[in-house]
C-alpha cells in the first residue's frame, strides 16, 4: 500500500502538477494568505540561512566537533534500547477509567489474564499418557508460580491433538510473563509432553508470539539495514560519480537515526515523561518501530541529501570553488528543506498526542529525527564535512571512471552575486 502510495504521488507529480500550474500561471498567487513572506527565488536568498552556512564554514572543524558530538551524545542511550510489544496498561495514563477497571478484574478473576497455549499433537493411542503429562505440567506451573488455574483444556475430535490455555502471572508482556514462556519452552514441556514418544509440542499465545516476532525482527534487521545502506550508497554513487559523497551520507544518515533511537530511549524507556505525554512506560519501545523508523528516515534523508548536494554539483560543475558551491547549494535550498521539514514536525507532533503508545512512539521519534536531520545535519554537520574535505567530496577511482552518467535536472548554476 505505501509503495503504491508513493508510486501515484511521484506520478502526479510529474504529469497532472506541472498541467495545473501551466494553466494556472501567475494566478497561482492570487491565494496568497496576506502578511506572509512570499518564497524567495535562488536570486534572492533569505539572510537567515546565508548567515548559518557562513558562520558554519569559517568554523568547520569546531562545528563539525560540536554536531557530531551532540548527535553522538543523543545516539549513546540506544545502546541500552528495549524492544516489546505494548500491553494495554502502556495505551495511556493509568488513571483512565478503562484500566482502572481492567486492573480489578485481573485481580478478582486470574483467568482473564494473557494466557501461554500449550498444544501437544501425537499418534494414536496416546491420549491417557498426554493427559497425565498434561496435569503434571499445570502441576509444576503452579509450583513454579508461572500460572494460576483455572486451566483451560481443549482436544480434537480424533483425540490426536489438544491444548491446554495456562492463565501467565504476569501482565503478558512483561518480564515476568516473557521468563515463564521461556520456562515452559525450555524445562516443564520438555519435562512432560516431550517424554511421550512421537509427540510434537508448542507454545503459543500472545506472549509468545511477541517474543518471536521480536527474535524474527533482530535477526532480519541487519540485512535491512545493510540492504538499505548498499542500494543508496550505489544510487548516490552513480548520481553524483563521487566515492565519498554516498559514504558520507550513509555516516551522517546513521547519526541522525541512532540520535532518534536514542531520544526514544530517554523518553519512552523511562518514567520523567509519562505526564508530559500521558503513557505509561514498560520499559521497552514498540519492536516494529526501529526498523520502520530507521526505513522511513532513511528515504527522507536522502532526498534532503540528493536536493541540497544536486544543487551544490551543478554548482560545481558550472565553474564555483567547492566551499562557494557549498554556501550556494545549501542557501537556495534550505527554504524549501526547512519548511517541509517544519511541516512533517509538525504532523509527526500530532501523532505524539494520540492515547496508543506505539503511535505515540513513532510520531515522536520521526519528529525528532526529521528535525535533526533538518537543523544539525543539514545546515551545520554536511557543509562543515564539505569545506573540510573540499576537492576530496568529488573523489572517484579511476576504475569506477566507467559509471554511466547520471545528466543534471538544472543547467549549471551560476554564482551569486
């Protein structure tokens, strides 16, 4: 669905748009809301952002220190990062009426709470010995205080299969609930059900479904994440014929989603929060979300890259020095990159308000990434990176010269007056 999101958008954007704004011509401008700037052109820069680049690029060694320094200060708490499923005591403030509420049943009737499935299927003739297996492990569950009855027991109509529903003592998902799932997994099943000879077991449920997804989520992220990280380094590679421009953007692009995951950490890991974002904090952060972070941020950073570094190649390429190819790509752009950013803030903020913690989450730490990566990135860390590195930013090997090439949107740019 977001794929094919994206696909409609791109191609309005490059058939219906430019067919309206043809048509429209300069009545385009007749909705313009009164006291408003007006959008600058490249030929009349803003003074706010010239000011910055400037500022930036007499300084570029200490401002590269200094950004990188914060971004690396905000990423060192996901080193301690935590991943889980939210419970429906995390949804929002304990003192809704709905949990309250949910609290007490809990309490007066222990069966309603998350239960771990065990299944056992075998061949035939072992029903008696299943049954006894089974009252021995509900046994030991008991005297381990995992569960608490009353157990739920279930079986097929050819007697083949059953399952027997172990009311967790735990909230489901915490680490009490997690540590009993793997306490049955790993001792009392292999203790009962799997002394009997060909059975099959499990186990399922809630609980365990969660710690599986989450397994199955760290074990695939790194080939994502090397994925994601080798098809843009290929695609900046060509479209900028530079070795280091697609190395440095993968740099930049995980310091600004480690600092996200890190703001996450802080805020949600912990309890300082709660009553400034009405939730409840488990400790842990949705397992979905870094992946789907790291994902989302990694494509809006790329086109904050490829839009600011487009114009300062052409820039290049028309005859500036590196350093005012620099000021100039970054001055003509940030307008447009600091009001999308500013946009995107602003509606990832909304969704910071909501009540369910994994949406809360997640409009939290795009609004924080998108904002680095809007602010320190963009206008302090990449032209100080630039200015340094200088002539070095268009290095490609001679055995890479055979890359096709990869023709410009604009006619090279000419220096500013």
């Amino acid at each position: 669905m977001t794929i094919t999101v994206i696909v409609c958008a791109v191609a309005a954007s490059v058939t219906v748009l430019p067919g309206i704004l043809e048509l429209l011509g300069a009545r385009i401008d007749r909705g313009r809301i009164p006291f408003l700037p007006h959008l600058r052109d490249a030929a009349e820069p803003s003074r706010f952002w010239p000011a910055v680049v400037d500022r930036v690029l007499k300084r570029p060694v200490l401002s590269c220190v200094a950004a990188a320094g914060v971004l690396v200060a905000l990423a060192v708490p996901a080193f301690w990062l935590h991943v889980s499923k939210p419970g429906d005591n995390a949804l929002s403030s304990q003192s809704e009426p709905e949990l309250r509420t949910l609290a007490k049943v809990r309490a007066e009737f222990p069966a309603t709470a998350e239960p771990a499935i065990v299944v056992i299927a075998g061949p035939p003739g072992q029903q008696p010995a299943g049954l006894r297996a089974i009252k021995r492990l509900e046994a030991l569950a008991v005297a381990r205080r995992i569960a608490q009855p009353p157990f739920t027991l279930s079986g097929s109509f050819d007697d083949r299969a059953a399952s027997v529903e172990l009311p967790l003592t735990g909230a489901g998902n915490n680490a009490a609930s997690k540590g009993a799932v793997k306490l049955l997994r790993d001792e009392l099943v292999p203790q009962t059900l799997g002394r009997i000879p060909g059975a099959e077991t499990a186990v399922t449920g809630v609980t365990a479904e969660d710690i599986d997804f989450t397994r199955q989520m760290r074990h695939g992220l790194p080939y994502v994440l090397g994925f994601v990280l080798l098809l843009g380094f290929l695609l900046l590679l060509v479209a900028f014929r530079s070795i280091v421009v697609p190395l440095k953007a993968i740099v930049l692009n995980l310091l600004s989603v480690g600092a996200a995951y890190g703001v996450l950490v802080l805020v949600f890991q912990h309890h300082w929060a709660e009553g400034i974002l009405g939730f409840t904090s488990n400790g842990a952060i949705i397992s979905w979300l870094p992946l789907f972070l790291f994902v989302v941020l990694f494509g809006l950073s790329r086109d904050y890259h490829v839009f600011i570094l487009s114009r300062v190649r052409e820039a290049v390429d028309g005859g500036m020095k590196t350093d005012e190819a620099v000021r100039y790509g970054i001055t003509v752009t940030a307008g447009v990159v600091t009001s999308a950013a500013l946009v995107m803030v602003g509606v990832f903020s909304l969704f910071g308000s909501l009540s369910s913690v994994d949406v809360k989450e997640a409009g939290v730490g795009l609004a924080v990434a998108v904002l680095i990566d809007a602010t320190i990135v963009r206008a302090v860390l990449l032209p100080a990176s630039m200015k340094l590195l200088g002539e070095w930013n268009w290095y490609l090997p001679r055995w890479l010269e055979r890359l096709p090439r990869a023709a410009l949107e604009a006619p090279p740019a000419r220096e500013p007056v």
